[in-house]
C-alpha cells in the first residue's frame, strides 16, 4: 500500500504524491547542516536542501503552500533587516 496524503481529510488529493520540503527551500541556499533525525541523531551532517524532502502531501496539496512558503521568505526577510538594524 502506498503512502497517503496527511491532508486528504481536508480536500481533494491529486493521485500522485509530492516531495515535500521539511523546510521552505527559499530559506537555505545549496545545503544545510543538521542533527537529530534518526539517521543522524548527533552529529551534525552537511546534505543538500532537495535531499530534505518527505513524501506526506499529494502534488495538489503541496503546491498550495506555494502561497506559504512565499510567506515564510517574506517573514525570513524582514527578520534578517530587523537583526541587521539592531547589530548597527
């Protein structure tokens, strides 16, 4: 049996699933530093941003958080000028 989309109670699934980032792709550049997953619970280990994907929505389901990831950038953006304005 094949994986099911977590947000099917909410909406029509597409038939195919999707890979979705663990986190907004917009926010990291090539790759990223992590821990703590069971495959590297403690040391940190340098993969790429497109490796961090989990296959839990539908295609349709994963490209209506295009609006949210958008967000997530805007959000990201305006911390960094925030911080940057405190360090001066």
């Amino acid at each position: 049996m094949g994986r099911t989309c977590w947000a099917r109670e909410v909406s029509a699934c597409a038939e195919k699933m999707s890979g979705e980032h663990l986190v907004p792709k917009c926010l990291f550049r090539d790759s990223v530093s992590i821990r703590g997953f069971s495959w590297c619970p403690d040391d940190y280990i340098t993969v790429g941003i497109n490796s961090l994907t989990a296959n839990v929505l539908c295609r349709a389901h994963n490209s209506r958080l295009s609006d949210l990831d958008a967000a997530a950038y805007d959000m990201w953006c305006v911390l960094r000028q925030v911080s940057d304005l405190i360090s001066v």
